[in-house]
C-alpha cells in the first residue's frame, strides 16, 4: 500500500504561481511512475503530467510550457511547478503512482488539493 498526501493548493490570481508535493509513504519501493491529474465538477479526472523512475516527463497540451513536474528521491517526493496560472486550471488536483509488484501494476490516489485561479 502506498500513501500519497498531496499539499500547496490555494488561492492564486491569474498570472501568478504555486508549487504542489506529493508526498509517498508506505510501500513505495519499485514506483514506476508517478503522474499528476486534475478533476472539475461535472468533468471526467483528466491527466496533467507524467514522471518515470527514470525522469522522463510529459505534459498535456493545455499545460506545456507552464508546469513542470519533478522528483526528488531522497524526500519520496513529487512536485508540480505552475506558471502562468489562468482561469481554467482551476480544478482538485490529484497525485497518482503507480507501482509493479509481482509483474501487477497497482494504482494509489492522493486525497487531492483544490487550486483556485481567480482575481
């Protein structure tokens, strides 16, 4: 069992910035990959970036060249930079890993963390 606690969501004007960890605990030993989504009432929880054990990143389109994600090992943490925040990022983010065991691949959620872009 893994445990994601996700932190940093707020209030932010559009423009400005804020960081968000995700923070693993538990059995974490082989992480293959862990991701960042985010999720609006009414709408199906959409996939923001991807990190590998390796550090290959990808983005969706909507937030490349905004956010950034990143890993540091030492602290069982992920991150997600956001830049240039505007209006339709506002959503409940959510972290997300993704662990082999055994040959299986087991998914864990984070509770999420709600950011608010607005003036």
């Amino acid at each position: 069992q893994v445990q994601l606690v996700e932190s940093g969501g707020g209030l932010v004007q559009p423009g400005g910035s804020l960081t968000l960890s995700c923070a693993a605990s538990g059995s974490i030993f082989s992480i293959d990959a862990m991701n960042w989504y985010r999720q609006t009432p009414g709408k199906e929880r959409v996939l923001v970036a991807t990190i590998t054990s390796d550090g290959n990143t990808n983005y969706a389109g909507s937030v490349k060249g905004r956010f950034t994600i990143s890993r540091d090992n030492a602290k069982n943490t992920v991150y997600l930079q956001m830049n240039s925040l505007e209006p339709e990022d506002t959503a409940v983010y959510y972290c997300n890993s993704q662990k082999r065991v055994g040959g299986l691949i087991y998914i864990n959620w984070g509770q999420g963390t709600q950011v608010t872009v607005s003036s």
